[in-house]
C-alpha cells in the first residue's frame, strides 16, 4: 500500500460535504494559509443533501446534476485545499493515517465529517424494497421510479391511483411525501398520469417529534391540504414486494415505499477504538474533539454534542454541522500553536420544513411561519448557501 509519509504534517478533513467544506476553508482562512490541508471524499461533487427531497425536480433530468450537486474541486482549488477522491476504508487513530484502500495518508490533525447513512434498524426487507434520499444516487433512483411508476398510472383500473408509502414521520419523511403529493407529474411524466396517493407512516414516535408545537400544527394542516394521509403510533415490523407490515398486525399495500426513518453513523466511524452516542456517532468534548484524541474533530451528523449546560443533544442538521464547523477549525487551528480552545455552543435559528412546491413550516425565534412565505425563506437560504459555495465563501449556515 503506497503512502505519502513525507506530508504528514498537515490537517486532513474527512468528508466534503456541508460540515467538511466548511471546516477545510475555515483552517485556511484561520490560519492565513500556513496549514496545509487535505479534503477527502469519496465523490467528486458536494451534494446539497437538504434539498434531495425535492424529488419532482430531480426527475426532470435536464435539471439534475448541477442544480443539486457542484464540483468539489472547482470549490477548494482557489483557497489552496487539495482534494483527493477516494473511498475511507479505515481511520487508525493510534498512527494517525487514513486508509483509502489504495494508499494510507498521514496526518498531524484530522476533522472527520462523513455525515451519516441510512439506518434499517434490522426490519427485514427495508432495505431491498424501499428507496432513499439521503445520497444524491438515492434520491436520483428514487425520482426515476417516480416518474415510471406516473407514466404507468394512465393504464391503472378506473379510480385507482398509485400509492407511495413514505416511512418516517420526522423532517425528511415529511418533506419527501409532500414533494410527491403535490409535484406536477402530469408535466414530469405524462399528460394524464394519474396524482398518487401518499401515506406517511410515523411509526411510534410523535409526527415530527422535537419540533415546536405550533410548527407541528401547521404542519398537519399542510400535509392534509396536500392530500398526504398520516399513519400515526405503530412501527413497520416487516416489508415485502408491495406490502409493509405494522407490529400492530396491520397490512399496508404500496407500489412504492420510500425510508426516512432513520440514520447512523459509517461504519468506519461505529469501529472507532472512542466513545459513541445513539447509531454510533462520535462522543466529543465541549471542544468537538474526540474524547481523549487530541488533535481530532468530529464535526457534523456523525457526532453527538450534548450541551453541557442543557443536556440537550445538538440535532443532526445542515445548521447545527455548519455551527459547529467554524468553532472546530478554529480549534484545530489553535492546537496547531498552543492556543487556548474555545467551547462549542448551539443556537439555533430557527426551523423551516418543506410541506410540498410552494409550501412550508418554520418556527423563527418565537414566531410560526408557513405556506408561500415559510417556503420562499428556504429557498432563498438554500439558493444563498449554494452560491456563496460557488464562489468560494464559507457559508454561513444552512
């Protein structure tokens, strides 16, 4: 296995996506260039993950690509970063280098922000019959078998529509099923396919469980205008070709299931020899450094941050990984001289969830938003991140 030992005294950040990329020119910026850093990502492109759900636009094809994903090289080449495409085969903490299959890295410091993949939590036949949006190709298959499954739906029985199930009643499941229920498939697939129908399967946990109650509200009324039905308290115990089963004996006939029930950290990151939290993500101090590894950062979906003054678990989001990647930088920076760390603390913003085109909820300091107004705010702070990315400018948040 070939290794470049000779560069070994630089910052390596694991994962380009929105906690990497922004960890990776905060270490630049910081330290005015004399850090040397390496990004490493297993795709050429980063992917605006919040905005997989928008899965009508995905499947109109001629708009896919670049409206979803930029060029990871095109982002760091002009801060100085080098990037390098390769998969994380293994992270060997106690000699400080990265496996990439074909070579092993070296590092003096290292931010690890691989996000997270989809949890199955072991329910048999998730996997093999149900689609997702948490990866870019996810979300693409995802909008391609919609888009058949409408350009099919002209040849079903008289008052038969096809039915998508949608599993997870927290944020992706919801905006998952409202973008289905309301996309223009007459315009996407056919001129008369037929509107599906969407069932939203919560599972035990709360609709939309840890979010304000007032958002919650709003939420439901949207979805129920949007024509998706709720399937609320009970788990899926087990899917089959066109059919979930529920752990209170209930069968759910689909001609499509899409999984948003849940996400955990890689497995490279569950082997680690270091604390984990809920789906093996990463324990890390009040400084985002792993516990007893100095020099090395978790940042991003695939840690756990429990504030220490509220004891609350910081949320696996796009704000909260963009929140704690300046702070983890800065740090990184400072080991590098001796400095002083300064502690992580979250605040958050506010909330905006996407209830269908034109449509959303979202909780703003103390004041409810919703419909045209909530949705036009997401966009407008989705089309923000995306160009300050474009152009080389940290972001700064989500």
């Amino acid at each position: 296995m070939a290794s470049d030992g000779d560069r070994a005294d630089r910052a390596v950040v694991l994962g380009a996506g929105y906690a990497g990329l922004r960890v990776a020119h905060e270490i630049r910026r910081l330290s005015r260039g004399s850090i040397p850093v390496l990004l490493i990502d297993r795709s050429p492109v980063h992917v605006l993950r919040t905005e997989l759900y928008e899965v009508g636009a995905i499947a109109q094809a001629e708009r896919t690509r670049r409206r979803f994903t930029l060029p990871i090289d095109e982002l760091v080449r002009r801060d100085g970063i080098e990037f390098r495409q390769g998969a994380v085969e293994g992270i060997d903490l106690d000699g400080r280098s990265i496996d990439l299959g074909t070579e092993r890295v070296p590092y003096r410091s290292l931010a690890i922000c691989l996000g997270n993949v989809v949890a199955f939590y072991g329910i048999e036949g998730a996997e093999t019959f149900t689609f997702q949006v948490y990866r870019y190709s996810g979300a693409v298959r995802l909008a391609e078998a919609l888009r058949e499954l409408e350009a099919g739906s002209v040849g079903l029985p008289p008052g038969r529509r096809p039915r998508v199930l949608v599993i997870g009643g927290g944020s992706t499941g919801t905006e998952v099923a409202a973008e289905i229920a309301t996309a223009d498939w007459r315009t996407i697939a056919d001129p008369m396919a037929r509107p599906p129908e969407v069932l939203l399967v919560c599972g035990a946990l709360p609709f939309l469980a840890g979010l304000p109650e007032s958002l919650v509200r709003h939420a439901r009324r949207q979805l129920y205008d949007a024509g998706v039905v709720l399937h609320e308290g009970v788990n899926v115990r087990k899917l089959t070709a066109g059919r979930a089963f529920l752990e209170d004996g209930v069968e759910l006939p689909f001609d499509l299931a899409v999984w948003a029930a849940g996400i955990q950290a890689p497995p490279v990151v569950r082997a680690l020899p270091v604390p984990h939290g809920r789906g093996g993500r990463l324990k890390v101090t009040e400084h985002l450094e792993l516990v007893g590894r100095p020099g090395v950062f978790g940042v991003g979906d695939v840690v756990e941050f429990e504030d220490p003054k509220t004891h609350m678990v910081v949320p696996s989001t796009a704000q909260a990984a963009l929140a704690e990647a300046p702070v983890a930088a800065a740090n990184l920076v400072a080991g590098w001289s001796g400095r002083p760390m300064r502690p992580f603390q979250y605040r958050e913003r506010g909330v905006v969830v996407a209830l269908g085109v034109g449509r959303a909820a979202g909780r703003l300091s103390r004041v409810t938003i919703w419909g045209s107004p909530a949705r036009l705010l997401k966009s407008l702070v989705q089309r923000e991140y995306a160009s300050a990315t474009e152009k080389g400018r940290p972001p700064t948040g989500l």
